[in-house]
C-alpha cells in the first residue's frame, strides 16, 4: 500500500489520540514503509549556500541518477550542522530548488524594444552588445568632469550598479573595479541592502 507523508502524519496524530500501536503512538512498521519510498532514499547529498542573500545560509542539496541516465536534483533542504542556519531556511531559501527545476524559469534573454508590446527571445549575443551599447550611450550622455564648484569629478552620474549575494569574492571585486572604470559612483551590494 503507498502512504503518502501527509497520510503518515494524519495517521500518526490519529494514533496519539487513541493511545494506539505503540508507545510512540503509531505504527513503526507503517514508518518504515514510509522511509521506504523517500523520495531522496539513496541519493548523493552535496552542500551548497543560498545564493539569495549575504546570510549565506547553508544548503544540502539531494540528486539521484534517473533511469535516463540524467541526473535529476530532487531536493533541497536547509542544513542542520550549518552554525549560521542550523538546518532553517525563509520563505525565499526554502524554494531554491525552483531556481534549477521550475518549469516558469525564463531559459533566455528576453527582450522588448521601445514602444513594442511584446517581450521577444533574443540570443546572449545580441542582449551583451546591446547593454554595452547602452552603457555607452548613457555613460557619454551623463559623464561629469567638473561638479558645481568647479572640483574636477569625472563621475559617470546616470549609471548604478547593484551586485547581487550570489556574487564572489571575485566577481564583487571584478565588477567594482569594471564599474570604477566607467566613472560609476552609484555602487551598492545586496549585502547592504
Ligand atoms: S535562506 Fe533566506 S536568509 Fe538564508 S541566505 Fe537564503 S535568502 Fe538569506
């Protein structure tokens, strides 16, 4: 007989009422049939962090080799030996497996021209020349080489950069030095945030 979790726990509450089964109020054999069909039974557990925000909580991720031969990910969970979580996640970590599985992730660029109603499916290539090309036009239109008193600046004022948790060590000091070199004074981490 397949026993869903939600059945178990129901089953469970209902044999602490009655004092049924056993001393643990419910049927230990019942809990193995259950661990049984565990989704994650003989998967590999790799660690990994949440790449939402600077907390850095700690994550397990489960994946197992589906008959295809694919390696499917098919859960993750907060861990419980991490010192900065102990094994919690919030609302926006506890839905990170969404991130690799959800059918609603946008798998391309998307892009809508102005004036246009629609979002289009454009190529990587086309998206990085065009945002190169609008940080250029919005560099050469906002760069200021003076301030009002007459103190040389040169400040690029109509660009702002925020990075983002997921970012390393390394990229966050790659992106602050390309973001310098524009001139870009309007720079934030989502660390701060
Ligand atoms: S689980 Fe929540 S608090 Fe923890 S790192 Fe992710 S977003 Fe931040």
């Amino acid at each position: 007989m397949e026993v869903t979790r939600r059945q178990f726990l129901n089953l469970g509450a209902a044999s602490t009422g009655v004092l049924g089964g056993s001393a643990l109020g419910f049927d230990l054999a019942m809990a193995k049939q259950v661990k049984q069909h565990l989704r994650i039974e003989g998967a590999t557990v790799s660690h990994s962090v949440c790449p939402y925000c600077a907390v850095g909580c700690s994550l397990l991720a489960y994946t197992k080799k589906a008959s295809n031969g694919k390696v499917e990910l098919l859960q993750i969970e907060g861990n419980p030996d991490s010192p900065v979580n102990e094994g919690t996640l919030c609302p926006k970590g506890a839905t990170s497996l969404e991130l690799a599985v959800s059918r609603r992730r946008v798998p391309s660029p998307l892009y809508r021209a102005p004036g246009a109603k629609e979002w289009k499916r454009v190529s990587w290539e086309f998206t990085l020349d065009k945002l190169a090309r609008n940080i250029k036009a919005s560099r050469d239109r906002t760069f200021l080489t003076k301030d009002a008193d007459g103190n040389i600046v040169n400040r690029c004022e109509g660009i702002a950069f925020a990075g983002g948790a997921a970012f390393s060590s390394e990229e966050g000091y790659l992106a602050t030095k390309l973001m310098r070199g524009l001139g870009v004074v309007h720079i934030e981490q989502q660390a701060r945030v």
